[in-house]
C-alpha cells in the first residue's frame, strides 16, 4: 500500500565534491609519473634540484617543490619539469600560474598526456568549463579508453547543461571500468537534477536515478548510501512501501548512519499520521512547512521578569 509521504524529509547524500577527486586524481597522475621520470641532466646543481623537487612532491612539499622546478626550467626547459611545476602550483592552489605551466608543457610536448588533463583540472577548479572540454577532448583524443576524462568530461558537461552529452559520458566511463563508484554516483545525482529542475518529468528522472543506484548495487552490494539514496527517491515518488524496504537495507549495513535513520523516522511518523487520519482521529494531514519566509525575521524575546505568555502579549500590541 503507497502512502504518502512529505518529499522535504526525504534527504539524498550527495556524492564527495568534485575538487576532491580531481586531487586524488592529480596525485595519482603525477605518482606515476615521478616513478617512470627519467630526464637526462649534466649540471651538478639541476641534478640536485630536481632531486630535491621529486622529494619535496613526493612529501607534499609543494612550496620547496614549486621552487625546485622553477629553478630546474630555468635551467632546462622540459615538459616534465614544467608538468611537476603545474602540479606543485596546483598544490597550492595558485591556479593561474598552475595553467601556465601546463601551457609550457604542452607547448614543448603536445601530446603530453597528464599536462592536458591537468590543464583540464585546472580550467574546472577556475570555473572556465569551456576550455576545460576543450582540454578533455584533446585528452580523449590522445586516450580514447581513459574512463576518467570520460568522468570528467560527463562533469564539465553538466556544468555547462549539456544534458544528454553528460549522460552519455558519464555512461561510457562505466563501460570502460565497470566499477567506477564515483561514475554512478555522479550519474545518479545528474538525474536528480534534471528531476528537481523539470517537475513535469520527475518521475522519469527519478527511476532512472533509482536504476542506477541498482546498477551500483550489483557490484558493491553493501553500499548504505545507495540504499539510502533509493529510499529517499521511493520516497518522493510517493512509493513508501518501497522507501522503507530501502532504508531499513540501508541500516543493515550502517546502522548509525544519521541521514537513514531521519529519513526512517519521517516515513514512519508520515505514515503513522496517514493512519490516524484514516481511522478518524486526526481531522487533517499537516503539509510539511517549505515556505521559511515569514520566520526569516523572528528574534528571541528578552524575558522582562513576568510570565511569557504576558511578554508575547506586550511584544504583539
């Protein structure tokens, strides 16, 4: 039996935030790459500085890093001192300079794989969405099988509202590695979007959001936040039979989780007050409040030594 169910109480968690994959992405990039570097160098105090900056970036050191390889291109311009540079300014955040550094990199090398994904990363972290496809399409070009420029670039895509592009990245990076958690988390809450934002196709949206939680779950089957993520869209599809089969899943696997038990707790208190009204006993179902305006300007009340009902009545004449 479906019963109704206030959408607001519903909460969704979010996948982690794209800077945060973008550095764990960076860093594995350029873990590879410190390991197979092999750049030739004569001079005694390059050999020294590149040494120092290899070490400085493997322990995250990326003042003393930006330093050494600032030096080492002033001494021998090569793609890979310039990558490590753009890394080590990405570090720090320092983004423009960051970008010129990959620019340098690219220029000595074009097909310099990490320098074009990197300036990527870097164009995203900017907001400058439409040089960061660019360098996306440029990375594909040179790795058609990468799943990860497919994942970012089904990202950028959505920034930029390119709906159906998005979608379609998002799905060949899942084909390309089956596996790709983030992929299906980032396609799941695409779809979400695109539900909240055109009501009229919602349900559409939300069902394939559903499936691809489902997807999610045939290869990693103790995922909570899966489960809780379909609990809270049967939910908002009205569908509360179904919305309490996934919660209670969702607990099974992390019984503590915050967010679940909420979620678990207003699908029962919603649907205990469907049944008392069914019964009779409540003359009415209260709406839940989503309008907040009129209580943006409330203040707390200074307590004058008299009984607070006479204080509420001084404060209103």
């Amino acid at each position: 039996m479906n019963l109704q169910v206030r959408h607001s109480d519903a909460e969704l968690i979010m996948p982690p935030p794209i800077e945060s994959l973008l550095s764990t992405h960076g860093v594995e990039e350029g873990g590879k790459r410190i390991q197979r570097s092999d750049v030739a160098i004569d001079v005694a105090s390059a050999n020294e500085a590149y040494l120092q900056g290899l070490m400085c970036l493997e322990s995250k050191n990326w003042s003393r890093a930006a330093e050494a390889f600032k030096k080492l291109t002033q001494l021998l311009p090569s793609p890979e001192f310039y990558y490590f540079l753009g890394c080590a300014y990405l570090e720090l955040r320092d983004f423009d300079k960051a970008a010129h550094a990959y620019k340098k990199a690219i220029k000595l090398d074009p097909n310099d794989f990490e320098a074009h994904f990197s300036l990527a990363f870097t164009y995203l972290l900017l907001g400058k969405m439409a040089r960061a496809l660019e360098q996306l399409r440029k990375v594909i070009q040179l790795d058609s099988r990468d799943e990860a420029a497919y994942f970012f670039l089904g990202y950028v895509h959505s920034q930029l509202h390119h709906w159906e592009l998005a979608v379609d990245a998002y799905k060949k990076a899942i084909r390309l590695k089956r596996d790709y958690e983030e992929a299906y988390h980032y396609l799941a809450s695409l779809y979400i979007s695109l539900g909240e934002r055109f009501k009229d196709k919602h349900e559409q949206f939300f069902s394939k959001a559903i499936e691809t939680y489902k997807k999610l779950l045939e290869i990693y089957p103790g995922h909570s936040i899966a489960y809780n993520n379909i609990g809270a869209l049967y939910a908002r599809l009205e569908n509360s039979d179904r919305a309490l089969e996934a919660y209670e899943k969702a607990l099974e696997r992390d019984p503590a989780n915050p967010i679940t038990l909420q979620n678990l707790h207003s699908l029962k208190e919603a649907q205990l007050e469907r049944k008392l009204f069914e019964l009779g006993f409540l003359k009415k179902i209260k709406k839940p409040i989503t309008d907040l305006a009129p209580y943006q300007n409330r203040r707390l009340l200074e307590v004058k030594g008299k009984p607070l009902s006479e204080t509420i009545i001084e404060e209103r004449r």
